[in-house]
C-alpha cells in the first residue's frame, strides 16, 4: 500500500481539495488556551458565530497561571486578563475547561492525552507549537496560530498544505541513563533546527518500540525544535494500553471501546511506506545531552567540551559566536564547568510522572548544593502532582531543598511569576532556549530530568555514571 501514518490520517480528514492547491482538513479534536484564543473568540462574536461543535473542544489557562496559590497570586494584570476572558468564553459558549483548581488541571499538552482528550487516528490542533506532543499517540497533530483557532472554533476545519514525509529511524539499544530528551536532543543536533521544515517526521525503530509513551511524548514535543510541523509515532500496545485508561475513553460504551481499539491498531504506516527524507542513527552512539547555546541543535554530550567556533561550518559559526557570547561561556570549555545557578524540572516536555520519578531517584537522600540558588518542581498536571505524592516524591525533593509547586507552564517561559534571572545559568527539563525564553537575560541549558538531577546536588553538569 507504500502509505505512511501521515498519508493515512490526512486522506481520512480531507473535506475538500481547494483551488488555490490546499486542503480544507476536519479536525476532530481543538485544544485552548488562554494566551491565543482571546482574538479568535472576539473574532467570532463580532461575525455573530458560535463553535461549530462545543464537544470537541477542550479548554485551559497554563501559561500565565501562578504555580503557587490561586488567582491572588496572579500578579501581572495581563496575565489576569488573559485568563479571564477565557474564562468568560468557555462559560458563553459552553466549552469545557480544566481551571485552576480542577482535578485535571495542568499543561495543556499533559493533559489532553492524560484525558484521552486526543486518541489515536484523531486530528487535533492547539494555538500552540508543541501540539505536535499528541503524535505520540498517532495523533496527526500541528500547532496553529491565532487566526487559525478562529477558522477551527468556527468551522472544525483548518486550510492547510500537505506535508512532505521524514523518518528517523533509531536502533539498538539506549545505553544506562539516556533519556527520551537525549534521544530528541540528539536528532536535533545532528539535523539541525531546519531539518524538518516542511514534513511530517515520523520517529521509528527499535528505540521508539520499546520507549514508554511518556517518553514518546516527550520526543514528539520537541519534533517542533527540529524544524517539523509535525512528529508522529505508529500505534503499539503500549500506546493502546495507554489510552484504554483515560478518563474519556473509559466513558465511552463498552460497544464503542471495542471499535476504538479496532481503529487505534491500523493507526501505523505500512511496512513498505515510502518516505521523503529518511535519517538513521544509533541508540548506542547517544550520549547525555545537554545544550550550551541559544538553540536546542547546539547541544552536547554532558561530559564533552562547548565546540570551538572555528571548527563548524560557516552557517553555524557566527551564531555560536554570538550564543557563547549571551550565554557568557568560553568555546573549548569542558560542559562540566558550566555554572549552574537555577534548575527547572517541568514543561509540557518533562512535567509526567515518569520523568519526575527519574528525578528523584537521583535526589533521594541528597541535598541541593550550595552554589545553586533555587530549585523548581512544577509537576504537568494535577493528576500527576496527586501521584507523585501518594508515592512520597514530594517528600524527597522538599528535603533536598527543592521547592514543590501546583501544576502549569511556570518556567518553562516567564509569563507567570516563575522565571530565571538575567545572566543565571539554568539547567532546565523545558523544550526551548533561544534568548530570554526563561526570563530576561536568562540562560538556560536543555537537559534530561536526571542530567538536571544531578546539576542540582552537584551545582554541575555531570555524565550520571561519575555520579550514580
């Protein structure tokens, strides 16, 4: 049939091929959040619409909420206003949404599969990059912009253009801690934050087999940072496992259960499906990563050097002169001497259970080093924040000095109160680094939850094997 996942779900979707040589595609699933859908919503009153279908739609404030104490903590009027106006929206039109002191409150992208909001074979779209996330589970899903959440709150469609088809094959086995952010860390820098541009990148192999679904989340979050509009996986039993026991799945009639797994298990490409752009590594060669720069491709293996200038190509020289530059580092140096001031363990890429669970394995019966300032646990989710600490991880990272927090975006980026201080060095578990992401002048090293493990007891970057 030579059909790749991406083919298969698009061509499920098409509503109409249009003249101009877009596609007019349905969606079956539109995620919300307070920061792009305050326009798209006034868009609607003012054409006097309403949301073609309110069921398929999920709302959340994540970006702006304060990760501790509820809407008295909110101190910037912007942000209030913000969260506010959606939740004057979803109260009009009859939208449901996970507030601020829901059960399931948390990150939109933690939650939407926590919920089985999103399922396999599904279209789903978010006025946010990192929608990318719910192609873990076979989801062929984009971020779109502003003007796009309108066109889908009133239409349950999206104009778009076709992808290209990309894999990125990785066999073999991981070796001792190398996380799932190792692995994407790893494909970024070898193919760059442009690598992906205009396709559908579909991750494959041994690797990704035998990955948790949280780890496959977290790999297709950051599909995004490679350039791709969208990073997808095909359907395995674990992923099947993994939806069967969501909230919303478990709603639906024993019946219609029955039928969905059907459907989840043709949600792969065929074995002779053809790509446009294939890449092939190898688990072993992937090392703890961490970057040095202002993109996630200027990334390095934990207990290697920062590259000398000189030595990359032309097109890369001058911006890690400029990154070494606004990260205040020398070239050459060891990463093992990067000062590390602040560490941030959350994001839509390592707020689950599992990542927080690798965390604190290496924290256990330490405590934070001196030389670092301040320590942040933002756990994804509500849900995953009541686990964890029926588990007692709170517990252990509180006694490491760490400070416990409610779930949201926090420092991921500085729109809510949590942010690194201009020219702080941050070890962050977060899927961006380019300048001020994290706050003014902030400088902030993308890492695994156990490499940040260890810059937070070790005030370094360290190979996990010196330390573990």
């Amino acid at each position: 049939m030579r059909r790749t996942l991406y083919d298969k779900l698009f061509e499920r979707h098409v509503v109409a091929q249009l003249p101009s040589g877009a596609t007019l595609l349905y969606i079956d699933r539109h995620v919300v959040h307070e920061v792009t859908s305050p326009i798209a919503f006034e868009a609607m009153r003012l054409n006097d619409r309403a949301p073609w279908n309110t069921g398929q739609i999920m709302a959340v404030p994540d970006h702006n909420v304060p990760t501790r104490g509820g809407d008295e903590a909110i101190c910037d009027s912007f942000s209030r206003a913000q969260i506010e106006a959606l939740r004057k929206n979803v109260a009009d039109f009859g939208i449901r949404c996970f507030d601020m002191g829901h059960s399931s409150h948390g990150i939109c992208h933690i939650i939407a599969p926590e919920q089985g909001f999103v399922l396999p074979g599904m279209t789903a779209v978010c006025g946010d990059s990192h929608t990318a996330t719910y192609g873990a589970l076979g989801v062929l899903s984009m971020g779109i912009g502003t003007t796009e959440v309108s066109h889908v709150l009133q239409t349950q469609t999206l104009v778009v253009q076709k992808l290209k088809n990309m894999q990125v094959v990785i066999d073999g086995e991981l070796t001792r801690y190398v996380a799932p952010k190792d692995v994407i860390l790893y494909i970024i820098q070898k193919i760059g934050t442009k690598g992906g541009t205009g396709h559908a990148m579909e991750f494959a192999g041994q690797v990704f087999a035998t990955m948790s679904v949280q780890g496959r989340l977290t790999v297709s979050n950051m599909a995004i940072e490679a350039g791709a509009k969208v990073g997808m996986m095909g359907v395995n039993q674990k992923t099947i496992d993994f939806c069967t026991q969501t909230p919303d799945f478990q709603a639906l009639q024993p019946e219609m259960q029955g039928k969905a797994v059907e459907h989840f298990m043709g949600c792969v490409s065929d074995s002779d499906a053809q790509f446009d752009v294939v890449h092939t590594f190898r688990a072993e060669d992937i090392p703890p990563m961490t970057t040095w720069g202002t993109s996630p491709e200027q990334a390095v293996a934990v207990d290697g050097n920062i590259p000398m200038p000189d030595a990359l190509p032309d097109g890369k020289r001058a911006l890690a002169q400029e990154a070494l530059k606004y990260m205040g580092l020398q070239p050459g140096i060891p990463v093992a001497d990067i000062p590390v001031d602040y560490v941030f363990f959350g994001a839509c890429t390592n707020g689950d259970l599992e990542s927080l669970r690798s965390a604190a394995e290496v924290v256990r019966g330490k405590k934070k080093a001196a030389s670092v300032e301040r320590v942040l646990v933002v756990p994804g989710s509500a849900r995953v924040k009541a686990a964890a600490e029926k588990e007692g991880l709170d517990k252990v990272f509180l006694e490491a000095g760490f400070e416990w927090r409610n779930s949201g975006c926090s420092a991921c980026l500085a729109m809510n109160g949590d942010f690194v201080p201009a020219g702080k060095h941050c070890a962050s578990t977060s899927n961006r680094n380019f300048t001020g992401r994290q706050g003014s002048g902030s400088r902030t090293h993308l890492c695994s939850p156990v490499v940040a493990a260890i810059a937070a007891v070790k005030g370094r970057f360290l190979h996990p094997h010196e330390v573990l």
